[in-house]
C-alpha cells in the first residue's frame, strides 16, 4: 500500500485543504489516488461545508462523500465522543475495512486523520493507533505562528517514538505580513526535529476555488519530494509481492 496519512499538531489548522490539494495535484499527474477520511464530526458527509465533500472537490475523485467518510455525525466533538453520544458503534477494524474497499478503486490513498494523533477517534482506539496500522508515511499540517514549534515538534517526537516515519511538516495559513517569523519557526522546527518543512501554503482568504488551492500547492510545496516517497512505496510494494 502506498499514499500518506494526513495528520496536524491540532484541529482547524488546514488538514482538509492540504489533503485534498495534495490529492489533486498527485491525480493531475497522473496517479490513481483516492482520499479517505473514515471519522468526521461537526458535519454530515453530505454537507458541502464538511472535510469529506471538501476532499472530493479538491481531489477531483469520483467516489461518493459517504464513501471518503464512512462515518459521520454532526456534534462537533472528538469522534470517539460524538459516536458514543449518538448511540453509534465504531471499531478501528470497522475503519480498516473501508480503507481497503477504497484500495480496491485506488492505488494509493491520502488519509486524513482526525485533529492531531492522540485523539480519541473509534471507540477502542486513538488517531495514532489507526496510523501505525496502515504505516503510511505521515505529513504534518501546523499552524505557521507563535506555538507552533512546540507543537510540531511534540507531535513528531510521538509520531517517532510509536515507530512511524514522519515524511515532513506543512505550514498552513501563512500570511505575507508574518513570513520572517514563519521562515524563523520552519527553521527551528526542521533543527530541532530532524523533519523537512516541505510547504508553506499561503492563507486563503474568504472563498477559494479548487484552481487556486491547487495551483498554490504546486507552487509552495515540494510536490517533487513526496512525489519520490510515493514511488519509494510503489516499487517496495511491487517487489515484496513478486
């Protein structure tokens, strides 16, 4: 298997938008990729407001929003929290199921978690947990500014410690009028974690089309380094099913 799994040092720092720009830029090149988020709070997977109708337009993938989000509840609080308050039953092999129905019409999947990696997501397990199940390299959405170094380097400390690779972190939201601080921070978080800021993707203000997101994520992350992360994944694939 191969793709990333979307993760972020909080929640409403920009998961969605680099996961769907992400697909969508991958697509465009070319690959079969597909996008699955199994637990959404806050929103129905039908709305068009919620993360998995949002994936779907920025990915541009043709399977079914009730399909990106197998599970969805409107209550805004921790998945495992807002399931349990609606009477429903989610289990980290109910998850998995559906990633592997998904890899049945994609190659690769870009997974987005839910907020960061030690929250309570199914009912017997944490973000982490379905993480290191799929083994998915993971890419980190931080906020740009003040707190977000020990934020990022926190969460790539744990990412570490439950043996999972770390391909880099995306600074999400970043302003023109902040970039010295926002290059300071990039700076200190690649020194003291050892993980490569790969993106600082602009601040997108008010409405924003598919085009622009799409278009900014080829200009300010390095599209070309986890592009060879993908082709990494592929051919250990091909070569441990010969």
């Amino acid at each position: 298997m191969s793709g990333f799994f979307i993760t972020a040092t909080d929640t409403e720092v920009g998961k969605t938008v680099v996961a769907g720009a992400l697909a969508g830029v991958f697509r465009e090149l070319g690959y079969n990729i597909g996008v699955y988020k199994p637990l959404q709070s806050g929103h129905v997977a039908s709305n068009p407001e919620g993360d998995a109708a949002r994936l779907k337009v920025l990915s541009g993938v043709p399977t079914k929003e009730d399909e990106i989000c197998p599970y969805s509840i409107e209550e805004p609080l921790a998945p495992r929290l807002a399931m349990k308050r609606a009477g429903r039953a989610v289990t980290l092999k109910d998850i998995i199921h559906h990633y592997n129905e998904r890899l049945k019409e994609f190659n690769s999947l870009f997974v987005e978690g839910a907020g960061g990696l030690a929250v309570p997501y199914t009912e017997d397990a944490l973000v982490i947990d379905f993480a290191k199940e799929l083994q998915l390299p993971l890419i980190v959405v931080a906020r740009p500014t003040l707190g977000t170094v020990n934020h990022t380097v926190l969460t790539i400390a744990y990412a570490k410690a439950h043996g999972l690779t770390v391909a880099g972190v995306i600074l999400s939201g970043c302003k023109e009028c902040e970039m010295e601080r926002v290059q300071e921070n990039k700076v200190m978080i690649e020194e003291l974690s050892g993980v490569p800021v790969l993106g600082l993707l602009p601040f997108f203000e008010g409405k924003f089309t598919k085009e622009e997101v799409l278009e900014s994520a080829k200009e300010y992350i390095m599209i070309s380094k986890l592009e060879e992360f993908i082709r990494n994944e592929s051919t250990v694939a091909h070569t441990s099913s010969n």
